[in-house]
C-alpha cells in the first residue's frame, strides 16, 4: 500500500515522501534537508533516492544536502544543466525511459513549463499499484491506464485568478505566466475526465496557489467529477 507524506506544498517549498512499504522515495527536494529530516522524525536513512521534476529553487534547493546524504538523486539531463550539478549520485535519466529504484519502476514523462527539461513520473511498485507524479506545468499530453494514487498540481483557478486582476490584488503579467507554467483547476477537471479513473484510490491535489486558489472549492470540484478521495497537500 502506498503511502503519501507531505513536506512541504507551495511556492516556498516542496517536497514528499512516498513508500510502498518496502522503498522509501522523495519527490522534490525544494526544502532545507534539516526541515526533511525534522518532518520525517529523522528517519531518512531508508530514503532510496529522489526525483527531481525540474530546476526551480522550490523543487531542488535542499538539493546539495541531499546529496551529501548520500541520497541518489534522479533528474533530466537538461535539469543537471540547467542546475550545472556534476555529481557521482546525480543520475540523469531520459524521457520515457524506465528505470529502477527498489521496489518502484520509474517512468519519466516530459511536461510543459519554462524551463529547460521538466518531468513528471509514473512509479509503479511491485504490488501493481500506479502513482502519477504532475506539477509545474501546464499541459499533460498523456493519458494514463490503471492509477491507484496521483498527485497533481492544481495552482490556481481562472476565474479566481480573473477576479484577482480585476480586483488589482494580482498583476495582469501573472496571468500569462501561470497559463504558460502552471496547471489549473479547470486543466486538471479535464484530466481526470479524459484519463481511467476506475482503480484510484486517492488524489492529492499539490501546490495550491496563495491568492489564486480555495482549498475547499477544489476539493469539491474534484470530488464532484473524480467521485474519489481528494486530499490537499500543504
């Protein structure tokens, strides 16, 4: 059975930690190490490795504490450039191309955001169960057969983000930015509708926006169109 920690969820840092029960994973290290460490009660010496989607100091500043962790850290090869990380435990892994940590079968997808190379995962563990891994962009080109968990971005909604520019409280500059780098409600809506749902167990939504998003209307929308467990990370 997989099980979700959340370490963190917005633009100040993210960070979780997944385990099938016999592998223990980070996703992110946007972070201080120290705050990892605190959250999981120091127990991160059975932390088999961590994925990083993209260059961005909220995914990857806990990054070189990771490291002298002696933790593998897993990332495009357009991600370690763009970092400029040459490390013995930095392992550059192609798109679409499985690998192995544990217990967990790794596939990297290509998303969309403004930067050099972003991923998002698909693990699969040995028990069968599927977990997508989607933040940081604003388009998933991919559909996907029998998930059991994901976690996705849902930073913000258009219509709270519309009323925020109207209002004056968020500049009309965000809206391009977050429609070309971030994954809305209204975006995941439409996901979960085109992709098979019938064997989720649970959906975490991830990196809620500050100003342009409500914690309990999304749960609702979610709930209303996925008929699952919503959870909000943060």
């Amino acid at each position: 059975m997989i099980d979700i920690k959340v370490l963190g969820s917005s633009s100040k840092g993210n960070a979780y930690r997944i385990s099938d029960g016999r592998t223990s994973l980070l996703l992110e290290a946007g972070i201080k190490f120290r705050d990892i460490q605190r959250k999981l009660d120091f127990k991160t010496s059975d932390l088999a490795g961590c994925l990083i989607s993209h260059e961005h100091g909220d995914h990857r500043s806990g990054l070189k504490d990771v490291l002298r962790a002696g933790i593998d850290v897993y990332m495009s090869p357009g991600t370690a450039e763009a970092i400029g990380i040459d490390h013995h435990r930095v392992n550059k892994v192609e798109n679409k191309k499985p690998f192995k940590i544990g217990t967990w079968t790794v596939m990297p997808f290509d998303v969309q955001h403004d930067v050099s190379e972003p991923f998002g995962f698909l693990l699969q563990n040995q028990a069968g169960e599927k977990l997508l891994f989607a933040t940081d962009t604003y388009y998933i080109r991919y559909k996907f057969q029998n998930l059991t968990h994901i976690m996705i971005e849902t930073n913000y909604s258009m219509n709270i983000l519309k009323e925020n520019i109207a209002a004056g409280r968020v500049p009309s500059i965000m809206r391009k930015r977050l429609m070309q780098s971030h994954f809305s409600l209204e975006h995941a809506l439409d996901f979960f509708k085109a992709n098979d749902l019938s064997k989720v167990q649970e959906i975490w939504l991830l990196h809620l926006s500050d100003n342009n998003s409500d914690e309990e209307f999304f749960k609702r929308e979610v709930q209303k169109v996925t008929g699952k467990i919503v959870k909000i990370a943060k």
